[in-house]
C-alpha cells in the first residue's frame, strides 16, 4: 500500500539528484549563463582588489603594517636565521678543530 520510508526518501532523493543533475546540466550549458557568472565574478575579484588596495592604503596612513611590511620583515628574520645557522656551523667547525 504505502512505501517503506527508507523507500521513499531513497526513490524521492534519486528524482531529486536526477532534476537537479538536468538542471545543471543545462544551466552550465547555457552561454549566457556561464556569460553573466563570469561578468559577475570579474566584478567581484575587482571590488576585493579595490578594497584590498583601500585598506593597505588606510593601515599606512594609520602607520600599521601591511601585508607589504609583514612580507619585508619575514624575509629578513629569514635571512637573519640563515646567518646564525651558518655562524653556528663556523663555530662548530672551529671548535672541533681546536680540539682536535
């Protein structure tokens, strides 16, 4: 008489994905839609960069560090560390030569 539940959400799920998938299927095909998502898509990218630009900007006037800054200054502790492994590995070297 009437379907199991476990049946019938089984069989409505599959109608679903399967409305869905079409669906999908014919959107994405759509030249017009991929069209818009794209146009929509560059505008979005554009505002980021705009705002990004914006707020890099304002922290500088504000005397904050930037992303610029914070970059600037890992690369130098970076530099920084290669120089102390290198002393280090001198004064193991000098040391193991004045002992032996």
């Amino acid at each position: 008489m009437f379907p199991k539940p476990d049946e019938f959400f089984k069989q409505s799920f599959e109608q679903w994905e399967k409305q869905t998938a079409e669906f999908w299927e014919g959107m994405l095909r759509d030249p017009n839609f991929l069209k818009s998502g794209w146009q929509a898509m560059e505008a979005a990218l554009q505002n980021q960069q705009q705002w990004n630009k914006a707020l890099q900007q304002q922290l500088a006037a504000w005397r904050l560090p930037t992303r610029e800054n914070h970059e600037r200054l890992l690369h130098q502790i970076n530099r920084l560390q290669v120089m102390i492994d290198d002393l280090n590995q001198r004064m193991d070297d000098l040391v193991a030569r004045l002992e032996g």
